[in-house]
C-alpha cells in the first residue's frame, strides 16, 4: 500500500463535545479506486467521522490527509486542553482548518443522512449550482452576462451528468417534489456534479426497498467505474455492503473494533457481538 | 379537469411557448407604453395630481422592496437593516450634490459646510449606492456569522446606530447633523424614478438569474448543503449583502430627490417594516411581487385609505374610530390577514411574465389552445 496510492488518510481522530468522546482515536484509509464501507451500531459517531472528514466539525485531536496533503489538522485548545480524555495529546501541534467549501473544492464530495437538496430548486438547478465553484467567473462577469461561454459549459455539463443518470426528463422538476428514491439518487449526482475525486455516502440506501437498494448497488459500482472514484460509506444494509465493499471499518461507541475484508469482519466476535448483543443472546 | 390534467397540459404547452425574438418585442412594447403612458399623463393631469406621487414614489418603493427581497427571499437572510442602507445613501447623495452657492444657507449652523463642489447627478447615485454597500461590507463582517433572529436584530441595530451617528454634532461640517439637507437636485418629470429605479431592478433580476443567484437560492434552502456544494457561504453572503445595501441606497438617494430635503430623524426602523410588509405582501421571493405590493402600498397609504385618517360623516352620523393614525391600525390588520391567511403573498414565489400571460390565456380559451398546441408535440 504505497502512499501515493492513498486517497484519503484519517490518523487519531478523536472527536469530543463536552465531555463526551463521540470518536475516539479513530485512523482509516481510503485507496485509489477502493469502496471502503463504514459500519456499526446506531450512535456509534459514523456521521460525525464523516463530519470530520468534510470539516463540518474541527476534530478535538488528529489529522486528516487528502491525496498526501494535509487538509485538517487540529490539537486540543482552551478549555479543551483540560478536558480532553482521548490519546496522542501532544502529537499534533499545528492547527489546519479548512472549511466544507475548500474541502469540497479539493475533491470530496458528500450525500446527507437526511436527505438536503436544494427543495425549492430544480433537478437542472441542483446539478448546475454544484458547477458554480469552478466557473471562471466573477459577480459582475455573471451579471452582466460575460461569462455566457462559461455558463453554457456549466449548462451543457449539468445536462450531460443528468443525461448519463437517466434523469434528463426530470430535469424542470422541482426537486423537493421528487419520489426518495430519486431525491437519494439526485444528491449522488449533484455530489458528482462537484468533479470528486473521492464520493462519501452516508447511508444512501436508508429506507429504500431490497429492489431499490439492489438498483442503487449497481449504480454506485456503474459511476464508480464511470468517473473513476474512490467511495467511501456508511451503510447499515448488509448485504449493499458486502456486495461492493473491497474492506470494511466498524465503529462502535466511537472506537474501531475491527476492520478487513468484508468475509473477515462479517465473522469477527466483536462486530457479531456489537450488532447483535450477545448479552441479550446469553439471557434469553 | 383534474390536477394530473393540469399539469400534463402545462407540460404540452411549454415547448410551445413564445419564442424568444416575439417575447422580447412584447416586453419591450410593453415597457414603451407604460413610459409613454406615463409622459402622456404628465402632458394633460395638472402636476399636483395625486396619481404621480403614487407613482414617483412607487417606483422608488419598488427598488428598495426589491433589494431587501434579495436579502430576504433569495438569499434567506433576514436582515431588518434597509432604512439604515437608505439614510447612507440619501444623505451621500445630498452632500455631494448641494450646488456651492446654496451650501451656506444649507449649512447655516456650520459655516457653510467643509466640502465646496458638486457632483453630477449620475456620479452621485452611484456613490451613494457605493457608500451605502460599503456600509454593508463593514457590517456584514461581524454579522454575517449570526443566523436568523440575531441577524435581524444586528441590522436593526446597525440602523439606529447610522441614523444617531448623522446627527452628531460634531460631524455638521459635513451632515449638518440633525438639520435637513435641501436645495440639491431633484428630478421633476415621474419618468426619471421609473428610469432609474427600472434599470437597477433589471440588473438585480440579471444577477438572481446568474450563477450568483443560484448559490444564493442555494443558501436560502440549504445552507449546510450550499456549503457542501463549494459555495463560500460567508463571502456569497457578503456579496448579497452588499448589493442589496447598493440599491437600497440608491433607492434611498431617490427618496431624498422625491421628498427634495432629506433628514435622518424620517429612517426610523418604521420605515424597514413598511418595506418589509411590501416585500410580504409581494411575496418574499418574488420580484413583481414586490412591485406590484409597492405600487399597491403606496396608493393606499397615500391617496385611496386616506380618508381613514380624517373624521368622516354619513348622512349626518359620525363614523366612529375614523381619526388621525387609524390608517396604520388598517394596515396592521391586512398584515396580520395576509401573514394568517395568505401566506405566500400576491406572488408567492411566482414571477409576472409575458410566458406566464401567454399561458394563462390558452388556458382560459383551452379547447382552441389544446388543438393549436397538438401539431406541436
């Protein structure tokens, strides 16, 4: 595994609000080309990893590498200092942060848990806004209409991905009237609207139906392969996840309890023990 | 006729619509009798006609309503800052247009004043826009890090800071504190307003309908997801700010023409909240309807619940409650009838248009409409 094939590195994330530690310690890598899943009980801090790694949230301690270059990077400050209860204090003595727009612009591109399009928008428009950050434009160019061979880029763009997704007939719908399946499948083609070179899903097969889940599998393989992307998700759907996942992570209480290929963690006791209680098991 | 119907119908009907060549010569005809009605009016009423107050400060009306609906409707930031915006820009304008020969009667109390030249008219306007967005850039700094509630008390704050700072004494030389400021150029004919506040509404429906507009209405919607999205929501926001602050301060300068003195002690935070009920009843996030709210607002305010100020008598019998201040109860009414039951405004978030006419029409005659439309599809 040499180091330019790595895409994305997490190294010591802790995560703590107050005095409660929602990651601990947490080190991942993504490769080139890989889909890594992402799994564990509810409440475990998946999406606040994920948080971090987008830079919704600075992490307590820890740092976090795009493509060999440092993007997040922080220690404990203040108040923090005295409260901290993860480990490796002391490794990290410069802060980097980056806000969600640079790292987006870097090449890391997100869906929400909850779905979040633009509701009142089009499906053309939602496309067409994540095309927006890396037009060569300025307020007054885009006003006055300088930009039109930029615009027409954007425009053309937008219809192709739309077009390549199989929803160029929806493209004047407005985007909050959509059935969930299509809103899910929107937000991934939005996120690909951004040019990622890494696609973070959380949880896009939440509530849909063994045959939408199945479909949804087929695409992330088919733009993966498209667009050349590494994947990295969180996802609850066992079977979505051992289909595609070339390794998998579990978290549980925010802490990484096992991680390999999805054969070796499906039969690890911890992870067994995580998702199913063996407790419980033992009492009934 | 069912709603699926409807809809399908308005699908069949919208690669069918106008062509672009024939929209524009209707907009521009349009635009051509509306000036020209308007100059035709100024030929035959006598000046002190009513209608063109309605109208001159109508169409001033409109360019502020329409400034703050692209704070509050397109980029969903609620700021109650406008009158604030307004009295920087109407004061810019006065100062710097006072003709020097009238400057020691102006400033009587302060010598006369420190700055001794004018600017055209036109250089003017556009400071004042500049000066008033340079405002806003300033403000928006700390401010714009603040969400909802807090930002619109910032702004409001802001206002009443501005209109107590004009006032100081010891900026007379420059402000002439808290006397008014007169004898600058007005306009007489109602077509300039028209003019001037028509040409900065065009290009603030260029820039809602740009790329910048877009990552505003982004923002309005979502802003955890705009700023998934790439879009840099404190610099997006500044921008929007700053137009916004940019015409209303011109809108304020045109006031200042309209009214021909300009004091700050006028740009309470009364008047944001009449702008603001313009851009509700309008519909936040709709920019004829705030125009149209505007025309509508100013010709009851002014000329048709006038009498409601006024003790009136039927047949000999007083009516009751009619008296000095009773208009504003009125209006206090309609706000809280449109904010329970209609919403969304004249307009919601829908737009005027010479599209929208067209289809409305072939609607309303739709079994001849419906077979013209099939050798389309």
């Amino acid at each position: 595994m040499s180091e330019s094939n790595s895409v994305l590195h997490v190294e010591n994330i802790t995560m703590q609000f107050g005095g409660v530690v929602a990651v601990n310690n947490l080190s991942l890598d993504v490769n080139k080309g890989e889909i890594v899943a992402l799994i564990g009980p509810n409440g475990a801090g998946k999406t606040t990893a994920f948080n971090v790694i987008t830079g919704v949230y600075e992490p307590t301690n820890g740092r976090v590498d795009f493509c060999g270059e440092t993007m997040v990077q922080n220690y404990p400050k203040g108040k923090m200092a005295k409260e901290y209860k993860g480990e490796n204090l002391g490794l990290y003595k410069n802060a980097i942060v980056k806000s969600p727009d640079k790292i987006t612009k870097l090449g890391i591109a997100r869906t929400f848990q909850n779905i979040r399009l633009f509701s009142e928008l089009t499906v053309f428009e939602n496309v067409l806004i994540a095309k927006h950050m890396r037009a060569r434009q300025n307020i007054f160019s885009a006003t006055f209409r300088l930009n039109h061979k930029e615009e027409q880029r954007m425009r053309r763009e937008a219809m192709e991905l739309l077009e390549i997704q199989n929803m160029g007939h929806l493209k004047d719908d407005i985007a909050g009237s959509l059935p969930y399946g299509i809103q899910r499948r929107l937000e991934i083609a939005r996120a690909l609207a951004t040019d990622p070179k890494l696609l973070l899903l959380d949880e896009p097969a939440a509530g849909m139906n063994p045959q939408e889940t199945q479909d949804l599998t087929d695409f992330i393989l088919e733009i993966k392969n498209h667009y050349n992307l590494s994947v990295f998700m969180i996802e609850h759907h066992m079977d979505l996840v051992m289909q595609i996942s070339d390794r998998i992570y579990v978290l549980d209480f925010g802490s990484l309890i096992a991680q390999g290929l999805p054969e070796e963690v499906s039969n690890n006791p911890k992870v067994i023990e995580a998702y199913l209680g063996v407790t419980d098991d033992a009492e009934d | 006729m069912t709603k699926q119907d409807k809809a399908i119908e308005q699908n069949m009907l919208k690669p069918a619509g106008l062509n672009p060549k024939v929209k524009y010569s209707i907009a521009a005809l349009l635009l051509a009798a509306l000036l020209g009605g308007i100059w035709w009016m100024e030929q035959t009423l006598p000046a002190s006609s009513i209608i063109f107050t309605v109208l001159k400060k109508g169409a001033i009306y409109s360019l502020i309503a329409v400034s703050l609906n692209l704070l509050n409707g397109f980029t969903g930031l609620f700021s109650l800052g406008q009158a604030g915006f307004m009295l920087v820009g109407a004061y810019t304008y006065a100062i710097f247009t006072i003709p020097p020969e009238s400057r020691a009667a102006v400033y009587m109390y302060y010598d006369g004043g420190i700055i001794d030249f004018a600017l055209p008219v036109p250089v003017a306007l556009i400071l004042a826009g500049c000066a008033a967005g340079f405002f806003a850039f300033l403000i928006g700094l700390p401010v714009l890090r603040l969400k909802s509630d807090y930002l619109a008390i910032a702004t409001l704050g802001f206002a009443e800071i501005i209109r107590a700072i004009i006032q100081y004494d010891k900026l007379g030389p420059i402000t002439n504190a808290s006397n008014l400021l007169r004898s600058f150029p007005v306009f007489r004919s109602t077509l300039f307003p028209f003019i001037v506040a028509g040409l900065c509404i065009a290009v603030i429906c260029l820039l809602i309908n740009s790329s910048y507009g877009r990552a505003f209405k982004a923002i309005r919607d979502d802003e955890i997801a705009a700023e998934a999205m790439g879009i840099n929501l404190f610099v997006h926001k500044e921008m929007a700010l700053v137009t916004s602050a940019f015409f209303a301060g011109i809108g304020g300068a045109l006031l200042a023409m309209f009214q021909m003195m300009v004091q700050a002690r006028a740009f309470t935070s009364a008047m944001t909240y009449e702008i603001l009920l313009i851009v509700v009843i309008g519909g936040i996030g709709s920019i004829t309807g705030s125009i149209i709210a505007s025309f509508l607002f100013i010709a009851c305010s002014e000329w048709w619940l006038r009498f409601l100020d006024e003790v009136q008598f039927i047949g000999g019998m007083q009516v009751p409650f009619l008296r000095s201040g009773f208009r504003m109860v009125v209006f206090s009414v309609i706000i809280m009838f449109v904010v329970l039951f209609y919403r969304k405004g004249i307009m919601g978030t829908k737009e005027f248009s010479i599209d929208g006419i067209y289809r409305f029409f072939r609607r309303v005659f739709g079994g001849k409409a419906g077979k013209e439309a099939a050798p389309h599809e």
